[in-house]
C-alpha cells in the first residue's frame, strides 16, 4: 500500500470504501495500519501511534512479537490447516498442555481448542450443562462475555451488545455483580446470588455459574476479595460448576497466566482466548478431566479450532506467559502504570473517579462530578477522539462507557508509555477544560 504522508487521503480513500463495502454494524476508527511493532502502530499515512489497546487485550506480548511471526511462517509453509478431527498434528497437544499448566489448581486438567472467546464461552456451558444434566446458567451484572447468541445472552450491556438481536438463550439468570465504587459491595453480590437461588432459580437446576474475576467490558472490575471464594463455596455446596471466564483477564495481563489465580480458587471450567495466540485466532476451554472428558466424541469442536498456525503461535505466546520472568515483568509493569494513573487522577481529582483493576489490567472511571459520580461519557468518547488525532489509540469502557482502559502490550517500552501518558492526560484535561 503506498503511503501518503500526513495528507490523509489515503485514510479517506480507505474509509470510503470500508463504508461502501463493510456492515455499518462492526463499529470502526477511521484509522488504517500500515504495520506495527511493539506497543506502535504505523498507519497509512505513515503516522506512528502508540498503542493502549492492544487489539482489547490480545496483543500481551505486543504487535509482530519476532518468535511469534517466525513460528507462524514456518507452520505455514509445512501445513496451514487440517481440520484436527480429519488428521491430527502435535502442535494441537502442546498449544493444549500449555493451556492447562495456565489453569490454576491440582489438576488433572485437559482442554480443547477453538476460534474466539465467544465460542469457548458456549463450548464451557455445553461441557458444564452436559456433566451436571442441569440447564441454567448463572453469570452476573457488568459480565461481557461474547456476542454470539448465548455469549450476548450471559453479557449484561444491551446497548449494544443485544438490543433488537433478542429473542435470547433461554435459563440464563443474571446476579448482581460487585461494583464497589457505585454501591455494590462484595458481600451485596454475594448475597444477591444467595438470593437468586431462593427466588428465581433452584440451585440444583443450576449447570454452572461464569465470571470474569476483572470485569473488562464491565469496566475493569476486579472481583473484591471474598466474593470469587463465596460464589464458589456456594457452587460446591450445591454441585454447581464455576466457570472462570480468562479470555479478556487471562494471559499474564494481571501477572499470573490466569486472574483467578489472586484468588486462590481453582475454577472447574476456564475459557481463554485473545492474548492466547500472539495475535492469531485461537481460543479453548480447560477444565478438570473429568468434566472435559465427559461429552460424547462429535459433541464437541469445529472446522477451523485449533488451527496449524495458530497453534504455533500460541505455543510461542504461553511459553511467555508461564515464565517466571515474564510474570515478574507483568507485576512490575502493572505497578508502574498503576503509579502513572494514580499520578494522573491526583492531578485531576474532580474527574477521575477512580482509578482499579488488577495486575496490568487497569482503567479509571471519569465523572463530571467527584460528589454525585455522573459519568461522563461524551467526555471520555472526546478524550478517544482527541487521543487519536495526537497519536494514541485509546478505547473505553464501563456499563456507562466512561471508563479510559489501559491495555496497552506488556512490551511497550518507558518512552511509549511516557509518551503515551503525556498524551492521555493531555486530552484528559482538554477534554474537561472550562470544569
Ligand atoms: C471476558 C470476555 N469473554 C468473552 C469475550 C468474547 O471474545 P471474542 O470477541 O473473541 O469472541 C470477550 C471479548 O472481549 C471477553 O472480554
């Protein structure tokens, strides 16, 4: 593609043509890249971008990561794709072994492969509601968990996850899910799902619960502590099966391979995905062997699951996120951008609400108002815009889309993320100028 420097047409150009031939229903920047590395991203234009993003969390180990491209282009020249129930291959096995020594807990574990976070989302309920012969399922307020039919189902945004797109997965019951900052407590969880089971679902028709121990699209919510070992007490009390949904929280972003793992509890079931592959598509379920051996051979897989390459490359991306020195790395990471958002939200305490996540997956939730937490939407959707004109890819998110999320790679260097930040909060106080 040729690169028209800083005039911006070839960025028109494109776009024209994405409106012309792409669903207006996939939501889009109209910022094209030319390549990436690291935490930059290179437009069209020839325009560098620092990036806090990171495909939502899919690039742990940043863009174009030297080991990943180079298993990636040796798979593809030996085989690209078999179909794993057709013919078999080793890469599969070893892409699973790593998978289940990121699952937490004693084990024996055993998983299988498949294409997005979605589809391990439905292949865990299918696993779980199988084992127990039990339908509903339990997930909770701020959960996103996917946009196919059952994953919009679980998720608790309508707009616009779900409006007009109903009607929805039929025995999925939704608890409140802890939101300390606007009023919702650990314990209030807790005892709204204690609740739930009285009054709308008994728990033995109760398959599995799910839960995201950081709520990402719910904007960055770690799980208080006490509420993850409650809901799980209460799932083995009853033989309800706990479902830990790592796909977005998962990979080293919190510093350990899984989030749950801050916890101390071993989930039955897990479902992976995004940072999973060094970039490629590549997903899976992992669970206790006896639940992962439980459905009939056929029950479970699919065409493209597990594919040759991107099994390469997730080998290559789990072997970083069970290294001790790379979970080192993603603590102390995770530290200092915490120390960078906190400095930001002293310097600017009527907008920054709060400043929470765990590990290196963190966001602060913006308010017009320190007192009454209005949140300010239209300005963080300005701090996005304004942020991209100067050179950083920001997204938000929160039930309320005002939270600002840092995903940015665990690779970016002290110059990305000073820059990065200068330009974060830049548009921050622009944004709010005049308050
Ligand atoms: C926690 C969680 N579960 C499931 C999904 C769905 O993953 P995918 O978009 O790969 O289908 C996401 C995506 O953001 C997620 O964050």
């Amino acid at each position: 593609m040729a690169v028209d420097q800083g005039t911006g047409t070839a960025t028109a150009a494109l776009q024209a043509e994405r409106e012309r031939w792409v669903s207006a229903s996939v939501s889009t920047q109209p910022l094209f890249v030319e390549r990436a590395h690291g935490a930059r991203i290179t437009d069209v234009e020839g325009r560098e971008y620092i990036d806090f993003v990171g495909g939502i969390g899919s690039l742990n180990c940043g863009h174009t990561p030297e080991a990943v491209v180079q298993a990636v282009q040796e798979q593809a020249a030996r085989y690209m794709h078999q179909m794993y129930s057709v013919v078999q291959y080793p890469e599969y096995i070893e892409a699973v072994k790593r998978m289940c020594a990121c699952h937490p807990g004693e084990g024996p574990f055993k998983g299988l492969l498949l294409n997005s976070g979605a589809e391990a989302v439905e292949n865990a309920v299918k696993i779980a509601r199988y084992a127990t012969g039990r339908d509903a399922i339990v997930c909770f307020d701020q959960g996103f968990h996917g946009r196919t039919l059952l994953g919009m189902s679980l998720t608790s945004k309508p707009m616009p996850y779900k409006k007009g797109m109903g009607p929805y997965a039929a025995e999925i019951y939704r608890a409140p899910g802890p939101y300390p900052y606007r009023g919702i407590s650990g314990e209030q969880a807790l005892e709204g799902f204690r609740k739930l089971l009285k009054t709308q679902i008994d728990p033995t028709q109760v398959a599995a619960v799910i839960y995201e121990p950081v709520q990402g699209e719910g904007g960055f919510l770690p799980a208080p502590d006490g509420f993850i070992q409650g809901v799980a007490e209460i799932c083995r009390e009853h033989g309800i099966l706990y479902i830990s949904d790592e796909v977005q929280s998962g990979m080293g972003r919190t510093g350990t391979p899984s989030a749950i793992e801050h916890y101390g509890v071993s989930p039955d079931l897990a479902t992976w995905a995004k940072s999973m592959g060094g970039g490629m598509p590549i997903s899976g379920v992992t669970g206790r062997a006896d639940l992962m051996d439980v459905v009939h051979p056929g029950g479970l897989g699919g065409t493209f699951g597990g594919n040759p390459v991107s099994c390469a490359a997730a080998i290559v991306a789990l072997d970083q996120v069970l290294d001790p020195d790379f979970q080192a790395h993603a603590i102390a990471f995770g530290a200092d951008l915490r120390a960078r958002l906190d400095a930001i939200a002293e310097r600017h305490p009527q907008v920054v609400g709060e400043v929470r996540g765990l590990g290196a997956m963190l966001a602060m939730e913006l308010v017009t108002d320190r007192e009454t937490k209005e949140p300010a939407a239209a300005e963080t959707g300005r701090i996005v815009a304004l942020a991209r004109e100067r050179g950083l890819i920001l997204m938000a998110s929160g039930l309320y889309s005002n939270a600002i999320r840092v995903l940015v790679p665990l690779v970016a260097t002290e110059e990305d993320l000073d820059e990065g930040f200068r330009i974060l909060e830049e548009c921050l106080a622009d944004a709010f100028a005049g308050r």
